[in-house]
C-alpha cells in the first residue's frame, strides 16, 4: 500500500500538510491541497479509516435514520446527504426506522450506543419523548429534517404555508371546485404532514370564501398508484366534477394525470392538476407543483452536520420552521378557468 510519506514526498510537502489537505481539517494553502490532491491521485492512496479516527477521535461516518428507503422523496434527501458528506470525506451508515416499536427500540439502544458515527441526521421522523432523550443522551450532533423538536436543531418546511400557495394558485385562476387527494390516517404519520397539507388547503378556501366541501376529499398512499385510483374517484362520481385538484404529493399528482387522460379529460383544459415535492417526472408531466427542493434539504442538512462537528464548543443555531425553501413552478397542468 501506498504511504502518507511516499504522498508527502511526491507533492513536496510534509506528511502534516498531506494529512490537513486530504482530511480537510486544518489550514492548507489551495496550492499546496491540488499538488496534495495530484500526488494522491497518481498513486492511488487512499486514506486510512481506522488511522483517521485514531487520530482524530472520529469515525468520519455519519448516522442517517430514515423511515422509508424506497420512497422517492427520502431517496432524494438521503442523496444530497450522501454527496454533500462524501465530498468532505464522510460515510453515512443508514438505519430505517419503522413504525415498530420493538426495531426502534433496538437502533436507538444498540446500534448507535455503538459511537460508531461522529453525528445523526433523521429525516422527517417524528421522535417520541423517550427517542430524543436517547439521542440527546449519546453526546453527539443531531440535525432533525421535517422538524419540529424544541430539543434537536431542525430544518423544517412550513407545509401549511405549502398547501395554501398550491391552493391559492387555483384559486388564482378562477377554480372554485377544488378536489385535494391527501392521506388516509394510516399514512399520516411522523409530524402529520398531510393534515398540515390539508389544513393549508382548507385554510386558502375559507380565505377566499369557498366552501370546504367533503366529497371533494379523497385519501391516498403518496404513490401514484394510490393518486391514479383517488382521481378515478373524484372523476368518476355522479353529479358536478372538480374543475382542479390539489395533490399533497407530485406523485399522487402524477397518478391524477395519468386517471384524466384515461377517462377522457383534458389537462388543463378540462382540468387543472397541481402537486407538491418538485419530483423528477414533474418536468417531464409538465406538472405545476410546489417545489420544496428535497435534493436542497439533504444537502443543507449535512452542511448543518459539519457545521456541528466542526465549531463543536459554539452552540449550533436552531433553524426555525419554514426556514427550508420552498417555490411555485408553474407548467402546463394548471390553467385558468374557462369562462
């Protein structure tokens, strides 16, 4: 195996300065990191883990809890973690919390008692009193995404205020019979976020005096699947149609686009289709949403980690709810309302 010195001999420079440049602690001169960074390259060195944290007192890894590995948002948010943290030199080990509280039980008693990982980022988890506690107790950072906890330093989205730009949009646009695909109460969990979206919801039409109307709610999983059947169910009921829905996911939107073109609707000319993520496929669909950056949210939320880990006698700040951006992008899915 190559050596540090052999690195150091190549680029010219000591063995202390090879160390700073390839672990990024430290000052280093820009010229002196990229004759570093070259030596290294050209003779494929790679630095050592178990001698990184024996001399740092660091496992450089991070701890992602996640409650979903196989949903596009988290997906999303767990990739700008991973490339905002490799880019400095960090791994991420993952734990994907269920609802079971037996297995969370195990993670948060075993697994990270095991300081393996210098911090952990949980990723729109609703922690339980008993769960902050344990976290609190391993003496580590911890970054909460999809927050609030008064105990953790969180990023959070104010998804009422959310909901309502969406819904104002299509209000904006002349659309009074407004249909919104939201969540059966199996599917709201951790921080309740589709009954903040349909609070937001309901909260745009009694501003703008339009009565909320029931029949005009229909549940969901946030797949598109579970979007295509619920628009198939607002659009196939006897008696006066919605002329706009309100999807509290892209991907439900998706699958409401996907029912209006096989039952014979135009969109937007018959009617108009509105999400929230910013997923991927909304370009594609030419889907109007509410982009809440997830890729964004990963990759502030890892620079919040190192910020931790770095300045570790400075009290981090506690980002407040509605700090994490959010944006209308209008496409092709919404139009005004014919007169």
């Amino acid at each position: 195996m190559v050596s540090i010195d052999e690195v150091a001999r190549q680029a010219g420079v000591s063995t202390a300065t090879v160390s700073r440049a390839l672990s990024g602690r430290g000052h280093v001169s820009a010229g002196a990191k990229a004759k570093v960074e070259a030596a290294a390259k050209s003779l494929g060195y790679v630095v050592s883990a178990s001698a990184s944290s024996l001399a740092s007192g660091r496992m450089r890894n991070i701890g992602v809890l996640v409650p979903f590995l196989d949903r596009w948002f988290f997906s999303t948010v767990l990739s700008g973690i991973a490339s905002a943290l490799m880019r400095r030199g960090y791994d991420i080990t993952l734990y994907s919390l269920t609802a079971d509280r037996a297995e969370r039980r195990d993670i948060f008693d075993t697994f990270l008692r095991r300081q393996r990982v210098d911090g952990i980022i949980a990723i729109s988890l609703e922690l339980g009193e008993e769960e902050t506690e344990l976290l609190v107790g391993l003496d580590l950072p911890v970054i909460a995404i999809g927050g609030p906890n008064p105990r953790l330093t969180t990023l959070t989205v104010d998804d009422v205020a959310v909901a309502r730009l969406a819904t104002e949009h299509l209000l904006a646009l002349g659309h009074r019979e407004i249909a919104h695909i939201g969540a059966s109460p199996e599917f709201d969990i951790d921080f309740h976020i589709p009954t903040q979206r349909r609070q937001g919801f309901e909260l745009a039409l009694a501003d703008a005096g339009v009565t909320v109307r029931p029949s005009l709610f229909e549940p969901a999983d946030f797949t598109i699947e579970g979007g295509f059947r619920a628009a198939k169910q607002l659009l196939g009921r006897p008696g006066s149609r919605p002329t706009a829905i309100f999807a509290a996911s892209d991907e439900m939107a998706i699958g409401a686009l996907l029912a209006a073109r096989e039952l014979g609707y135009g969109v937007p000319e018959d009617l108009s289709v509105i999400g929230i993520d910013g997923h991927e496929l909304g370009e594609f669909f030419r889907l109007t949403t509410v982009d809440q950056f997830p890729l964004g949210q990963g990759e502030r939320a890892a620079d919040a980690m190192l910020e931790a880990l770095e300045s570790p006698d400075e009290e981090a700040p506690t980002h407040r709810p509605g700090e994490l951006p959010f944006d209308l992008i209008v496409r092709g899915s919404t139009a005004r309302l014919p007169a």
